[in-house]
C-alpha cells in the first residue's frame, strides 16, 4: 500500500527558509487529467524515495505556453511564459525537472531568450541520473521479468532535443525485454497530439495517427507501451482501447513503471 | 578555327544564361525577411561537410543513397573531363592533358567506370519511377512537371554519358588506325594525325564494335559530333538546372551551411511581440508614449506570415533547394494518414509563389504588383496547416536539412495573429489558457489537488 506522502510547494518552502534541490514543474495535463495524474504521483514518488528535496508550483504554475505557441499564437505564449518566469525567477529557481517533454523543451529552448535561464531536463533523464547516482534502486522484486516493453518516442523528447537514450536506460533497469517499433528514435512516428492537435478534431484523412501508431506498437506484441509524454499515453491508450487490447497491453510512463518497480505504489 | 570561334560563343552563351538566372534567383531569394544566420561558423562548415558534401542523410534509405552518391561523384569528378574540353575547344588542341601519360590514362579510365556508374544508377533511378512507381514519387503535388523535371534530367545525364563514352570509343579507334598507319609507313591526313595514343577505354572499347565499321572520316565525324553534344548538353544542363529541382546541386552547399543550429524543438521567440507584451506587462510603460525614433516611418511588420516575400530568406533557400524527393513527406505523420498537408508540396508551393512575385517584380518595372494572391490560401490551405503535429518528422528526413515546419508555423502565425482565425476548438484552447491558466477550463486553483491526494494515500 502507497504511502501519505506530503509535496510541499515552494512558498511553503521558502516560508520555512529552505530550497530545494529541484523544481518538479507539472503541467498542465499532469496537474489536471485524471489519468496523467497518476505519472505525476509516480513522480512525486520516485523523487520521495530518492531523498530528491523538490517542490511545486502548485497554483502558482500556469500553462508554459506550449500548445498556444505551436498553433501560431505567439502573443498568448508570451504573456504566459513572462508570467511563469516571473515567478520563477522570483523563488530564484535553478533546476527544473518537468513531467511533459513539451513543458521540457519550451522552458529549455524557448524561455531562456525572455529571461528564463534555468537548466531543465525531462523526468527520465533525471531518473536515470537517480539511478546513476546510486540514489534510486530498484527493488529484487521481477514485476516485469519476462515481459516485452516497446517505448514510444515522444517527438519533443527525441527528434525535438535529441534524447534518445535516457529513457532507454532506465527502461533498461527493468528485467524486461525492450523491443523496437520500425519506426524508432530519429525515424519515430508521432502519436498525433503535437502541434495543438491534442485540442481539435484532426483533419480529414482514412486513418488516425494515434491508431497507425498503436498499430505497429501492437505488431511487436508487447505488454507494455511505455510513453515518456502525457499527450502520447492518451493518444496510445486511446489506440489500444480501439484495438480492444487494453486487457492484455498496458500503457504506461517510464515514472510509473520505475514507480512500480520499485514497490512505490 | 571556325570551330574555336563557335565553341566560344556557344560557351558564352551557356554561362551567361546560367549567371542571368543564378541572379534572378538570388534577388527572388533576397525577397525575404533578414535573418542572422552568421554565427558559428565551425559547426556551420562541419554540418555542410556531413550533410551536402558527405551526404550522410542521403544513406539513411541505403539503395536509393548509396546510387545518388554515384551519380554524385560521377558528376562531379567527370567534371575535370569538362575543363579539358573547354581548353581544348578554346585552343583547338585534341585531348590537351594527354601530356600527363600514365596519369592521363588513369583519369580517363576512372572517369569511364564513374560514367559507366552513372548510366546504371540513372537506368535504376528511372525504373523506380516509372517502373516500380515508388509511392513518394506520384503523390498529388507531383503534377505533370514535377514529374518529367525528374526523367528529363535522368534521360539527358544517360544521353551524356553515353556522348562521352562513344566519343572516347572513336577516339580509341582512331589512335588504332593512327598507329596502324604509322607502322605501313602509310601518308597520314592532319585530322588523323590528331588522334595519338592517350587514355584507357575500360568501359568504352565495349562501344567499339558500334563503330567499327565506320571509315576513318566517319570515325572522325561521329567523334568531332558526340564531342560537340557532349559539350553543348552540358552547358544545355546548365541552363537548365537553375529552373529545376536539380538546382539542389548547387544549393545543397548553401544551405547545409546556413542550417538551423539549434535544437529541433526550439521555435524562434517573434521579436516584435516580446516588445508589446513586455509593455503590456510593465505598469511603468507610458501606452501613449512616442514610439522610437527609428521605428516611425518603417511600417510595421506583418505577424507571421502570408505570402512568400514574408518569409526569411533562408525559408526561400530552402524552397530552391528542395529536390522534390518525398522523404519529408513519407515520414510525415498527417500524410501517411491521408491528410492533405504534404510538406514537400509546402516547399513547391513557397517556391512557385516566390518565382511568380519575382516575376511581377520583373514585369513591373522593379515594384510588385498587388495580383491579388498569397501563398496562404491560394497555394497553402488552411486544412493543410492545421494538419500539422509540428512532430519535426520532415525536418529531420530531409537530406538537405530543408524545414517545412517553420513555414508552416510562420503561416499559422498569421492566420492567429492578423485574421484570428482558428478552429474553434483550438480559439476555445486560448481562452482557457487566457482564463484559467491551462489548455482546458479547469479552475487554476485545482492545479495542486493532486498533492492533497497525495497527503491523504
Ligand atoms: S512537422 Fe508537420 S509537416 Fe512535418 S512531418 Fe510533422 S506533421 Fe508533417
Ligand atoms: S523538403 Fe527535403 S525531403 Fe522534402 S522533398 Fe524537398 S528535398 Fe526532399
């Protein structure tokens, strides 16, 4: 059984007059859909266990600006990245772990020519550092001896910022057998939800792209498709749904994944 | 003599249609918006080494690359075989070089093997388009143009070669016969005596047969004709290259150097509007203050962008570089789900627009002629922009580092921040963010339940 666990956010933090380590910047999707939530406690988990001193935001985190950005709306991105950053550098915040690669690659890109210089990594990159460091160990237990992982590229990740291997390293934690989709690392076909796709119908065409996607995920026969993204697991969980495979494949973060590895939840 | 003087002219003919389009272009290309793209130039030179010269995207699909390499290096290292030609044709010598001897025979022969290679990857490149009818090469945007640019080009280098290769296979029989007179102590005419042994025939002594039969004036007519075609079709290629998508040849370079360094995720911050919202957001900013001297007579600068002039130079480069071969295309995830957005037909579409605006420009005395058109709308539709997951999958497929993706963002940029026009789901989206601070309508103030579920686990 998971334990209580307490996540202080940083004007707790600083009203106690300490800093931490890291900030665990959460998202949007991570904040507020029910299902990215669960990655987010994974997080918050994995962190706990490691010893990692991190805070939110809480409601003091707003919408990086990505999905605004991408659909041509440079002004509402900027409001919302000079108001993030205002609060960011006003808790003089160094480091940033984030939960979504889209929230990776904008603050790592795009904030630091409005004033926001912070060194930020996605969650898998930092979660193998973890275990790098010998912080984080994963329990004997064989919760995935024997099972087949396939990881799905999140294109903000990968192709965005050339991240190709952290992920992979971690899944390799796991005594499970990694597979490959055809469509791997720099030839990854997207999950469909990028580019502010996530929040419209798609355009007419014969054929979702969540679905091509899950189609060849599900060529491999794997029980897991592990996502790096919040965006991807809907799109992929979706797919599997359609594919009626949900009983036998499951769609999972790399953080739940370790979470559960490591008997966290 | 006759012959030098019409060489001349012909040659001259050749490189100042060449220069007057090379030109043309690059005013078209000039058209575009300023961009600094002078920084680091190192990683600039490595990444034209890798990607133009060392073609290293190329090989990322290992049959099709490994054959446009041939042709590459045939194309290329045959030149040398070009500026012997042009000395000779300029002096009236015959094969002016042939001095080097066993080095000479060396080129020749290298440069038989290289045509020989050529022919064969052409042949191959010609049966996948029109034999085997690879996919990428019939989509919608290859109209009938498009689609004979790249069998013309494919037919005329296979003409080429096989110029080349026949007159070096007249050329070895004639230096037969040469010598065969020497030995009988035979009277040798001045044409003949041109033809002293020089060079290897590797490939070409199988072309000899063709022409055995022939007498020595036959020999050394067909030898003097496929000379000319030779030459004439080379500078006829250089003409034509420059209104081609074979002008990629020469463009590959520029543009791998001028390359976007940074990450692929990383869009540009618009300048222009960080300017407004830092006003907007600054309580000591005066609304109504003068504006800076310097910004008073430039008028104001479109938000993104509407039609091609509106574009960066380097988005133009691009759009002159693109070799129309589909990769970006066949990785792009809307495309392979039948959407209608082709990132190939992106770069056609800027490319064409920009060609008609430096046409109007041309045509009207230095100005351009509102005609009415933009590359948005009436060559891009917003279907296809909306289409996009801005995945960077033709970015990263493209092998001389062309990026659609920003073209297409430039484009969105406009349709939001000129025309406010989006679908609604995506307008619904900004209200969110403007309201609650996220893409849905939940209440900021829920943003850290998730903790509080945490505390009670
Ligand atoms: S970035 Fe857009 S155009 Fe390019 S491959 Fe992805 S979806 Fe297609
Ligand atoms: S943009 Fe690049 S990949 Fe696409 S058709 Fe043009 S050259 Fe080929």
């Amino acid at each position: 059984m998971s334990q209580a666990i307490h996540v202080p956010t940083m004007a707790e933090m600083v009203a106690k007059g300490e800093t931490p380590e890291v900030l665990f910047w959460v998202g949007c999707s991570g904040s507020f859909d029910d299902r990215a939530k669960k990655i987010t406690k994974a997080i918050a988990r994995i962190l706990t266990h490691a010893g990692v001193k991190f805070a939110v935001l809480g409601a003091e985190e707003s919408c990086t600006g990505d999905p605004a950005k991408r659909a041509g709306n440079e002004f509402l991105y900027q409001m919302q990245a000079m108001q993030n950053i205002m609060v960011l550098n006003g808790y003089d915040i160094k480091h940033i772990v984030t939960g979504c690669p889209h929230c990776f690659n904008i603050m790592k890109n795009e904030y630091p020519e409005l004033g926001g210089n912070y060194e930020v990594v996605h969650h898998t990159q930092f979660i193998n550092q973890l275990i790098k460091d010998g912080r984080l160990k994963l329990s004997d237990g064989d919760t995935f001896k024997g099972k087949r992982i396939t990881f799905h590229d999140p294109c903000y990740l990968g192709r965005g910022n050339d991240v190709y291997e952290a992920p992979r390293a971690v899944l390799q934690q796991l005594d499970a057998e990694l597979v490959e989709m055809r469509r791997c690392k720099k030839q990854g076909l997207c999950c469909g939800a990028g580019g502010a796709q996530m929040f419209k119908e798609a355009e007419p065409g014969n054929k979702e792209v969540n679905i091509e996607r899950t189609e060849e995920a599900l060529e491999l026969k794997p029980n897991v498709i592990a996502t790096g993204c919040p965006f991807c697991n809907t799109m992929m969980t979706d797919g599997v749904k359609n594919f009626e495979k949900e009983g036998s494949v499951d769609v999972k973060d790399i953080a739940e994944l370790i979470a559960e590895a490591a008997d966290l939840l | 003599m006759l012959e030098q003087i019409a060489f001349v002219l012909v040659f001259i003919a050749g490189v100042s249609l060449f220069a007057l389009r090379i030109k043309a272009i690059r005013r078209n290309i000039l058209l575009g918006r300023d961009l600094d793209r002078s920084d680091q130039p190192g990683a600039r030179w490595k990444t034209m080494a890798l990607v133009a010269l060392g073609q290293s995207k190329m090989v990322v699909r290992p049959v099709a690359g490994l054959m446009h390499i041939l042709i590459y290096l045939g194309f290329v290292i045959i030149n040398i075989e070009v500026l012997e030609i042009i000395i000779d044709g300029v002096t009236g010598h015959h094969r002016i070089f042939s001095g080097l001897g066993s080095i000479y025979d060396f080129l020749i022969g290298s440069f038989e093997i290289l045509a020989f290679g050529v022919v064969f990857s052409c042949v191959i490149f010609l049966l996948r388009r029109n034999v085997i009818r690879i996919k990428r090469f019939h989509a919608a945007e290859m109209t009938k143009w498009p689609t004979s640019d790249a069998n013309i080009i494919l037919v005329v280098e296979i003409l080429l070669m096989f110029a080349f290769l026949s007159m070096n296979a007249c050329d070895g029989l004639l230096q037969q016969a040469l010598s065969a007179s020497i030995a009988e102590g035979a009277e040798v005419s001045t044409q003949l005596s041109h033809y002293v042994s020089a060079g290897s025939f590797p490939v070409s002594q199988f072309l000899m047969p063709l022409y055995d039969g022939l007498s020595v004036e036959g020999l050394i007519f067909v030898e003097r004709f496929m000379w000319w075609f030779h030459i004439v079709g080379i500078l006829a290629f250089l003409v034509y290259v420059p209104y081609s998508k074979h002008f990629h040849i020469f463009l590959a370079f520029p543009n791998t150097y001028y390359s976007n360094l940074e990450a692929k995720g990383a869009f540009t911050n618009m300048e222009a509007v960080t300017k407004e919202v830092q006003l907007m957001m600054d309580p000591s900013a005066d609304p109504f203050a003068a504006p800076a001297p310097d910004a008073a007579d430039a008028p104001p600068a479109r938000f993104g962008a509407k039609d091609a002039n509106d574009l960066t130079w380097k988005q133009l480069m691009d759009s002159y570089s693109c070799t129309e071969c589909g990769r970006c295309t066949s990785q792009c995830p809307a495309n392979q789900t039948g959407k209608l957005l082709s990132p190939r037909k992106i770069m056609m579409d800027t490319r064409d627009r920009i060609e008609e605006i430096g046409k109007n420009i041309d045509q009207n005395k230095g100005e351009f002629k509102d005609d009415g058109k933009s590359l948005i709308r009436d060559f891009i539709s917003e279907e296809e922009l909306w289409a996009c997951t801005s995945c960077n999958a033709c970015v990263e497929a493209c092998p001389v580092n062309i990026d659609p993706l920003s073209i297409i963002v430039d484009l969105r940029r406009y349709l939001i921040m000129e025309e406010s026009k989006s679908p609604e789901s995506i307008t619904a989206m900004f209200n969110n963010i403007e309201n609650n601070g996220a893409p849905w309508a939940f209440p900021a103030s829920d943003r850290g339940n998730w903790t509080q579920e945490m505390n009670e686990a």
